[in-house]
C-alpha cells in the first residue's frame, strides 16, 4: 500500500494479520482508483483488501467468476463516513428521519441545516427501510437515510429488518445509477445490534445484491474502529 494514500496513517504500521499474504495489485489498484476522501491527506487506513489466495480460492465451480467479481467490489475501510467522496453515504437514522446522534448527528452536522430541510418533507421512514436525499456540504453526493432495528434480543424480527436497509438503500443506488455507495455499521451503536451478526447480514445482503445487479459497482463498509473492521473482515472472509 502507497504511504502517500495512506496520511496520518501510515506512522502506524498495519495490523500483521491483515497482510499475512501479498495484496493482489489489481486488487489495491482498484481500491485506491474507487476510494476517495475529501481532502489530500486522510486519517483513514484501508482496513481490508483481498488477500491473492483468497480470491483465488473463491475461483471454483460455475459461478466463480461473479463470486470473484463481487468480492472486488465490496471494500472495508476504517474512518468517518462523513469524509468519504462516493456517490452516496448511508445514514443510520431514525424513524423521525430528523437527526440524533452517532453517525445521523456527524452527517448532519456535516451536510448542514439543508438536509435537515429536506428531511422534513420526506415525513419520516418506517425501521428497515430507506428514503435518498442530496448530500448538500458532503463530500458525498447523497445521503441515503435507513433506519436500522433496535435490537431487543433477536426474537423481534430484527435481522430481516436489518438486511431490509442494506437492500432497501442498494435498490435506491442502482435505481439512480449511484456507482460508489458506502455503510456505516447500522444499528451497531445506539440501537445496539451485536457488531458480528450484522456484519454478516451486511455483507451476504451486499454480496448478493451486487451478486444480482451490475449497480452500484462499488459498496464500501465504512467502519468506525477496529473491533467494527474486524467483524466485517470475518464476515467476508465467511462468504469467500
Ligand atoms: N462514520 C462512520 N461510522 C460511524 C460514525 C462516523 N462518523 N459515527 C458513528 N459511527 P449509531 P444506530 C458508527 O449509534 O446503532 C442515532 O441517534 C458507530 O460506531 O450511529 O443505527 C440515530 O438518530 C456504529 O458502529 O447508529 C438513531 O436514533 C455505527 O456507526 C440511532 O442513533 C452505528 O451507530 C441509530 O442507532
């Protein structure tokens, strides 16, 4: 990975067990052409990049070459969401579509009163589903709201909910022709979802969306921390 993509980051030297293998060039390549961030230098690391033999080893049988294809286009970094230059950042939001805190208030705060405005006039948005506004001072272009479930132990129909958002918001990116769209871990903070099951309904509802639809071409899983990277690392390892 080139220390230049990497700003303040790269005084830190990466985490071994991400890079036991060497990373595919076109791999990097491609993350590094599809990720941007606003501003020259960012705090971010890119947390997660196939490793050769795994990719490689998801070439088998009849449909490896979309298996192969869909894993390209999910990519996990570590940051804050509100940075990143895509087509359209993902809101962790609640049913009153009128801000709060975590990542709906860092959004917010960072879109300005604008997207306030327009989510008025949307009247809300029932939980595991999504509604698509403008980005306003985002560096994203959009802002798709989705309200995750608050978790309450399992038995409330909490994971069908959650995978709801992620195909509720990748239906509104591939009807717009978005071509970059980017997750926060949602329902993993507030609403208190266990971070490892939601990454696993996260990345097999992405991966079998992107497995269905050429749009969006790039899905990042924007994580804040490491404990976050780490369960959607495992999570795609699961499915490659
Ligand atoms: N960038 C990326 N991820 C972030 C950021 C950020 N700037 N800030 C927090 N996260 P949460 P929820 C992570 O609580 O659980 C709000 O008040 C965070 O670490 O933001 O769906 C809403 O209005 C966690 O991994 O959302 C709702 O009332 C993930 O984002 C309620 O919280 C989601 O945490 C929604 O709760």
């Amino acid at each position: 990975v080139c220390s230049s993509d990497l700003g303040e980051g790269a005084a830190k030297p990466p985490d071994k067990r991400q890079f036991q293998k060497p990373v595919a060039d076109a791999v990097e390549a491609d993350i590094n052409q599809n990720v941007r961030w606003r501003g020259r230098r960012h705090p971010y690391r890119l947390a997660q990049v196939k490793p050769e033999g795994k990719v490689d080893k998801v070439g088998q049988g009849e449909n490896a070459m979309a298996e192969t294809e869909v894993l390209r286009r999910m990519t996990i970094v570590e940051g804050d969401i509100t940075r990143l230059e895509v087509a359209a950042i993902v809101n962790a939001a609640n049913e009153t579509l009128l801000g709060g805190g975590g990542v709906d208030g860092a959004i917010h705060a960072a879109a300005g009163p604008a997207l306030l405005e327009e989510c008025r006039g949307l009247g809300g948005c029932p939980t595991g589903e999504a509604r698509i506004t403008r980005g306003y001072a985002l560096a994203a272009r959009h802002v798709i709201h989705t309200v995750g479930p608050i978790w309450q132990g399992g038995g409330e129909g909490e994971e069908a909910l959650l995978a709801g958002c992620y195909r509720g918001s990748l239906t509104l990116a591939r009807d717009r022709d978005l071509k970059a769209i980017a997750f926060p871990a949602i329902s993993t903070g507030v609403y208190r979802f266990p971070p490892a099951r939601a990454a696993e309904i996260a990345v097999a509802t992405v991966a079998q969306f992107l497995a269905d639809d050429r749009i969006p071409e790039k899905v990042i899983f924007c994580c804040f921390g490491e404990v976050s990277a780490d369960a959607h690392r495992a999570a795609l390892s699961g499915i490659g």
